[in-house]
C-alpha cells in the first residue's frame, strides 16, 4: 500500500488554507507521504490552466521532492444536464477526460478517475445507469488509448453501493476500467466493510480514505413543543477517530491483496478549522495510521 496525499485537501473549497499545485507537493513530500493525487480543477490542476511547460515544472517538482504523482482527479456526473438536451454533456465531459488521460501521462501519472453520475429522478434510475455505463466504457477506452488506467470512484448516487458498484463494474466490461473503492458511503449505511474491501481488492488500483464523527441534528416543531430528528451532520476527523472501521477495511484489503494507493483526503469542514497547521496535524496524524496498517500486513 502507497500512502498518497490528495490535493484537494489544500485548495481551499471549504475555508481552508489553500496551496498552490508545487507547495502542495512539497508539503505531501515534508509530511512523509509517498505519492500524491491532484485535484483536475481549479485552483490545481485544471486543463485550462496547464501547457507542457507548466506541467514539465510540476513533473520536476515531484522528482525533486520524491514523491510520485498517482492520480489526476477528474471530477464527472455523467447524468448531468437533463434540462439542456441539446447541449453534448456526455460528450464535452469524454473531452475532459482523454485530456486529463494526456495529462496524466505527460506526468507519468498511473490513473485518471471518474465519478458516475447523480440521480435525476427515481423513475429515471434505470436510463442513469445505462448512460453512465457507456459514458465509463468510453473513458476507459480514451485512458487506455494514453497508457494509463481508468478508475471509478463510488461517490455518485449511480452505483454507490457496494453490490450495485460491483454490478456496474461488471456491466462495463472493459479491461481498463479499475475499481477506486471508497468505504465512506458503504460505512455509513452499515456494510461489512471488511467483505466488501476483500472482494473490491483484486480490482483496485487505489481507495481513498477519510474518517467521520455523526453529530446529531434535530428542528424544533412549536406546535408540539418538541424535537424532529434531522440527519446527522458529518465532521471530518483524523483517521481512527471517526466512525468509519478502517481496522476492518484494511484487514480486508490485506487479505484481498491489495497493493495499490491509499490516498487520505480532507474534502469536507475539519474538526479543528482550516488553518495550514490543523491541516497538517490531521494528514500527518492521518498518514500514522496509514503506515500502521502497512505494518500490520508485513507482520501478518
């Protein structure tokens, strides 16, 4: 297992201290991580901002720092624009994409990931999950044509199961087309996240992880002079703080024989704040936990 920072954990989407594309990778490299994953968007690594000379600068960087670049982070919904027929969503999004493919491998980069799609409407399910199928496959086959991989993450609504992301793997059938599975969802509604890392393990090329604590929610109904519950609000902690059992989740993945990238990342509002040094202290906390398990596999 390759411990991998994410650089969506510097660049400012929630509050926090933001770092530049270089900064960011010598911070992955100070902090004792092996590879990094950057974010495919402003402010990091968007398409529109990078030619070769910028991407040559990042490249060295990375070598002079000694970490790998693992992943560049494609950010997709392939069931977006509903509203807009006539405009080629698929399509500009399959661009983005094999540009992201050129990228990575301008950057000796391994992986490109996508995300799947958001619902548009229950009865709609069926159509989402077809056109994301196809969408997949074709990313897949534009990745292959660059000489890296394609990985699917299950963060959209579409396949975000375990059982259904398996079954969606299945379906797109393309040799290119890797797992990225995340526990996080899989956790919160009560899977055996130890199962579930076993099975995913021979197809993964990277998970990423972070970690949770539930704050609970409740609304004020006057009339009743009492409280309605209300879903509970996540904060993001250190790993092995929250409630996520990545003990289970590791043990899985050992015992599946994963091999790949464990790319921790901090993407939502931090117990702590935002500031550089609680983001340092949470990924520097974060990354322990990460090397122990890779200890825990040598001595098993």
């Amino acid at each position: 297992m390759i411990p991998t920072l994410f650089s969506v954990s510097y660049a400012g989407l929630w509050g926090q201290h933001t770092l530049d594309l270089e900064s960011f990778i010598r911070k992955a490299a100070a902090l004792g991580y092996s590879a990094v994953e950057l974010m495919a968007k402003r402010p990091h690594l968007s398409p529109l901002d990078f030619d070769s000379g910028k991407l040559d600068r990042i490249k060295q960087c990375a070598k002079e720092n000694r970490i790998q670049i693992a992943t560049i982070a494609g950010y997709t919904d392939f069931t977006g624009g509903e509203r807009a027929a006539e405009i080629p969503f698929v399509e500009m999004q399959l661009a983005y994409v094999r540009e992201l493919a050129r990228i990575a491998q301008h950057l000796d980069a391994r992986i490109v990931r996508v995300f799947t799609g958001y619902s548009t409407a229950e009865e709609e399910c069926q159509r989402d999950w077809r056109k994301c199928v196809l969408a997949v496959r074709e990313c897949a086959a534009l990745a292959a044509s660059h000489g890296v991989c394609l990985g699917v993450q299950n963060h959209h609504d579409t396949a975000i199961s375990t059982e259904a992301y398996l079954e969606f793997l299945d379906e797109v059938d393309h040799p290119n087309c890797k797992a990225m599975f995340d526990p996080w969802v899989p956790a919160l509604q009560g899977e055996d996240l130890f199962a579930c890392a076993q099975t995913l393990a021979p197809r993964m090329v990277q998970t990423t992880v972070a970690d949770y604590v539930r704050l609970k929610r409740w609304a004020y109904q006057p009339g009743l002079v009492n409280y309605r519950a209300m879903p509970d609000m996540m904060r993001a902690v250190p790993l092995g703080e929250g409630f996520v059992d990545l003990k289970a989740f590791f043990k899985g993945l050992r015992a599946g024989g994963f091999k790949g990238f464990v790319a921790y990342e901090m993407c939502s509002p931090l117990r702590g704040g935002g500031s550089e040094a609680n983001l340092d202290r949470t990924a520097a906390a974060s990354l322990r936990q990460i090397k122990g398990e890779c200890r825990m596999k040598n001595e098993e």
